[in-house]
C-alpha cells in the first residue's frame, strides 16, 4: 500500500461524504507536491469513490432486502390487511427517500380507483381524489399495466390531464411522479406510487424496488380475500349445523314452555320469571326491554332485528316494550309462536304490576312537585317520604324534561284538541312515571309535558340518559317524545334549590331540540356545541376548547411552537398547504410536517366536515379568551 492511498482509506474507514475525497489532494498541491504525486493521488482519490459507490450500493441493497424480507414476514403472519399496506407503503417511502408514497385500489363498481392509504400526504382533497381509467398518471399506469414516471407532472402531456386530479396533485404540492402497477395475474388491482414535492429523477432500481413492494402488497390482499371467503364460509357452515339441531327437539320445547308460562301465571310470577323460563327453553337469551327496535307494526308477530328475535309487549293501545331473544338466529314457527305467547303472558302482567303501581306513581309525582316548587321543606321528611318510595335523595341526579311531538314540530302549544292534549299528558306521565320507578326516581305532569328526576348511576351522563329515555317514552307510547336534560344535582335532599334550576335548563335544552328539528330525541346541553354553552348556566366554554383542540394548545406550550397559529391559517387558505404556506411565509414541507402533527394529535378523522367545524369553532373561542 503506497502513502498516497492512506488518507483515503482513513476516509474510507469513517464512511466520510463524497466532498472529502477532494481534500488530500488539495492539502498536496498547497504543500507543493510535484505533478508525479498530484496524479497519484488523483488516481488513489479515484479508485476510493469507485469503493465509496460499491459499500454505498450494497448497504443500500441490504436495507432493500431486508424491508423486503419484513413485508414477506408481515404477509406470512397477515391479520389486519390495512396494517399491512401501511407497512408496505411506509417501507417503499423511506427506502426511495421520497416525501410522500401512496396506495390506489380499483372500485370494480365505480369503475375507477379509490386512495386506500397515504403515507406523508397533508392534503384532504388530495386524500380523497379518485381517478378514472386512463385519467392522470396513476389512471395511464392501471390502463397500461406499466410502471410510469415523471419528473414534473404539470409538463408531462403522456397522460390525461383533469381539472380535479390536477387540483388535488397541486393542494399536496407534488411535482415528481413515479407509479407501478399492482397485478393479480393479468388483472390490474391498483398502483403503487412515490412521489416528492420537487423535480427529481427516479433510477431504474428505484423503479425495480417500487415494483416488488408493489407485487407483495397484491400478495396481501389477494391472501385477505381468500382469509374472508374462508371465515365466510365456515360461519355458513356453522350456521347450518345450528339450525338442524334445534329443529330437533322444536316440539318438545314447545310443550315444555306452554306448560311453564301457565304455572308462571297461576303462582303469580313476574316478569324476570317469564325472561328465564324462556331463556331455557329457546336455548338462548331472553330479555325484556322498555324500548328495544319498533315492533308495533308487527301485528302481535315476532321479528327479526339482525341476530336478534323480538315481540312487542303491548295491550289496550299501548306498548310496553318488547321481549328481545339473542343469541338464536334460526328460530323455528314453531319458537316463533312460543316467544309471541310469551309477549302476551307477560303484558298481563304487566297490566297487574301497573294497576297496583297508580298509586304509587301518585305520590312520587307529589314529592317531586314538593321538590320543585317548596325549596325550603325539611330534608329529613323528604329522605323518609323518598325512602319509601325505594329513592335515595342524597345520590346524583339528572332533571329531564319530556314532551310529545309530532316530526318539525316547534316550541308551542301544538294545534290539537283540548280533550286530545289533556290525554297525550296523561298517557306521557303514565309512562314517566312507570320509567321512573323502574329506575328508583320520580315523575310528575308538568307545563303540557312530563318532569323526571332519576339517578346518575356509575358512568352514566345527562345526555345517555336523556337519549334513553327518548327511546323508552317513544316506544312506549308510540309517540314522538323528545327529551332535554339538565347538569347533574349532586343531592337534592339536602338542597331542593337547584332542582328548580335544573328543570328550567332542560326545559331549555328541550326547546334547542325541538328548533333544530330534533324531535324524538334525547339530549343535554353539551351534545348541542356552542347552543349547548349558552343553554348550559353557566357555559362551559373553556371545557369545549380544552375537549375539541387542547391537545394543540397544549404541545404548543411546552414545546414554543405555534401549531395553533398554522391551524388557523389552514382553515384560512381553504384547507390548502400551498396557499398555508405562503400565508406563513414558510416552505411547502414545514406546513406539511406541521399538519402531520396536528393529525398525530388530533386524531386521523380531525379533516372531517363535522370535526372541522368544531376545530373553528374553538379556534375562535380560544383567541377570544386566551
């Protein structure tokens, strides 16, 4: 080994960048070597870069094959299809140095291709684009099943260029294009590209690489297709087996519950008794639901509601709520009628319980009028009077407001009869009042509609349990019935004062409803946004922008960014990175690797229509209070 070869082996050694080979050479003409040792040098400088270039190959060569091989261990363990094409594309976008690579599938029934992932993409026009046969690059590459490239899209005429791929490639702010084919055999299924947002030149093993990703991502969904016709068909196969072997013993089970629901009767069961006695002998699940799916069109038959079988419970015009069978898809006529006779038994029940309930449900109502209208009563009486009435006063409660109403009704007395008005109330508190001793609460007539004041139980909300009881109250009566609730009352037994208050803010919560055409529905103030803060006493503004960007806030404080800042200036340009960035005075990748972390932080569906308005919405509250 000569001494001139030395630095460059050191070079060689350290994995120094290709600018450092010109040094040594340098170094001697500055020191006066002689033209000899300058082209000896010259010539060791390059037999070093032809070195450089070879290691430089195969470690590049090595990190492809060892991508590779994590892409064939992925499909060798294949679970969830999605993953899979996310790691496909996350591996093809870091090894071809790219900024941004994606995935199209083709829609057989549209007849185009559909984005299916994107990797480093920030632009949701562009995220959502779809291309027509032969329309862009990616539509000539599905057409062709040839592999495409281009070094500035907007010059390229091979491909048909229109105004909306046009529009989206321009929103994400790409330039160099390089797309392969996705193939099934013969059949193209999708394209696979690579794309960055300057002009560059893709090599010819760039363009191999791409291809393999691209054959192991149509090795993953074909081997996902024939996964789900397998599950398919085995769940076919294992309903089948279900079937013959109920219709076994179909009539023995017929006999064994007529004679239980009439021994059920006479011995004066209820209707958990009805609810087990069936269970056994269906072979299934039987409950009883206060709401459940609609049965009342049903004409006294059972039906079915996807795996489930149902029967209404009803008498005298009103419904009670249904019998609900889970767990027996393949009921038989035969356990058909046996779920419907059982419906009956139980609505006589019902009828008995409820005659020996009126008087009950009178004096709930009295205390809870007592609540409303006397703050000042002795909270010792009151805990005596709730406790037998089987209510604790002392525990949280929530106040809903509930009223009939027809679809695009309006706050108001509604044009009907006084005889028709004077029953709805009446046929409502019935229904209220059965809701809330069902629920250990109480339930009063009041202003035209119905008051209730029922417990928050553990992870119980205003609002699940306002929309619960929409649903129960309609079912029942058949009916409309739209409902509006209040914050919680900590204990109204030992303080009366807000229970008053939070019947006024259902009141008012139930009004929004019935504005915003929401009618046979139930809710509180926070499921209604910013009508919520003003409905709510006092609003809860700071909560809504906390819950909606916080996360932002929140990672601008600690880290000094101004993610809030790009936010606003998105939302500004029309929701477009390359108008953001001018806005910003910023480059194109900046805005991009900013919108990357707002999506990391605010979740992937944060461009949505019905998020979007949200993130404005507390953007602007946020300037206003901040």
């Amino acid at each position: 080994m000569s001494h001139d070869q030395v630095p460059y082996l050191e070079l060689l050694a350290r994995g120094a960048a290709a600018e450092a080979y010109d040094r040594p050479v340098l170094l001697a003409r500055a020191d006066g070597a002689g033209p000899e040792e300058l082209a000896s040098l010259e010539r060791a400088k390059q037999l070093a870069l032809r070195v450089r270039a070879e290691l430089e190959g195969r470690r590049r060569r090595e990190a492809e094959l060892s991508a590779l091989f994590e892409t064939a261990h992925d499909l060798a363990g294949l679970r969830d299809l999605d993953a899979v094409l996310r790691a496909i594309v996350q591996r093809a976008r870091s090894l071809l140095g790219t900024e941004v690579a994606y995935l199209s599938l083709h829609d057989p029934a549209a007849g185009d291709t559909y984005m299916r992932v994107t990797e480093g993409s920030v632009s949701a026009r562009f995220q959502q684009v779809r291309l027509g046969m032969g329309e862009g690059l990616g539509g000539l590459v599905a057409q062709t099943a040839r592999p495409y490239v281009t070094d500035s899209y907007f010059d390229d005429a091979r491909f048909e260029h229109t105004g909306s791929i046009d529009a989206a490639v321009r929103d994400e702010g790409l330039v160099a294009i390089l797309g392969v084919p996705l193939m099934l055999g013969s059949q193209v299924i999708g394209v696979l590209f690579a794309a960055d947002r300057r002009a560059r030149v893709f090599e010819r093993e760039q363009v191999a690489l791409l291809a393999s990703f691209a054959a192991h991502a149509a090795v993953a969904i074909d081997t996902a297709n024939l996964l789900a016709e397998t599950r398919s068909a085995l769940a076919d196969l294992e309903r089948a087996n279900a079937i013959i072997q109920e219709h076994s013993g179909v009539l023995q089970r017929a006999s064994d519950v007529h004679d239980r629901l009439t021994e059920l009767v006479l011995r004066g069961g209820g209707v958990d008794d009805v609810a087990a006695a069936l269970s056994e002998v269906l072979g299934g699940t039987v409950e009883f639901s206060g709401g459940g799916p609609d049965t009342t069109g049903a004409g006294g038959h059972a039906t079915r509601h996807g795996d489930d079988w149902v029967a209404a419970v009803a008498a005298g015009g009103e419904v009670f709520g249904s019998l609900v069978l889970h767990g027996h898809p393949g009921l038989d006529p035969a356990g058909r009628r046996t779920l419907e006779r059982a419906a009956m038994v139980t609505s006589l029940l019902l009828l008995a319980e409820r005659s020996a309930h009126d008087a009950e449900q009178r004096v709930r109502g009295e205390l809870l009028d007592d609540l409303l209208d006397s703050p000042d009563r002795d909270p010792r009486l009151l805990r005596e009077r709730a406790a037998r009435l089987r209510a604790d006063l002392d525990a949280p409660h929530v106040v809903l407001a509930a009223r009939i109403d027809t679809p695009g009704a309006m706050p108001g007395p509604a044009p009907q009869s006084a005889a028709q008005e004077s029953a709805d109330r009446q046929r409502l508190w019935s229904a209220a009042s059965h809701l809330a001793a069902t629920r250990s609460g109480l339930a009063a007539a009041r202003d035209g509609g119905a008051v209730l004041l029922l417990p928050l139980g553990p992870g119980d909300t205003p609002a699940g349990v306002a929309r619960q009881a929409a649903r129960q109250l309609g079912g029942t009566l058949r009916e409309s019935v739209t409902v509006g609730a209040s914050s919680p009352v900590e204990a109204p037994a030992g303080d009366t004062a807000p229970v008053s208050g939070a019947y006024e803010q259902a009141r008012r919560c139930l009004d929004a409803l019935r504005l915003l055409g929401r009618t046979g529905q139930g809710a509180a103030a926070q499921d209604l946004g910013f009508l919520g803060l003003l409905l709510a006493d006092p609003g809860d503004i700071d909560g809504f922008v906390s819950r909606t960007i916080g996360e932002v806030v929140a990672y601008d404080r600690r880290r000094g960014t101004d993610l809030v800042g790009t936010l606003d200036a998105y939302f500004a340009s029309g929701m477009s990175p390359a108008r953001t960035k001018d806005d910003l005075h910023v480059h194109v990748n900046t805005v991009a690797q900013r919108l990357e972390r707002i999506g990391r932080l605010l979740g992937p569906d944060w461009q949505s229509p019905s998020r979007t308005l949200e993130i404005q919405l507390a953007l602007r509250l946020y300037g206003l209070t901040s």
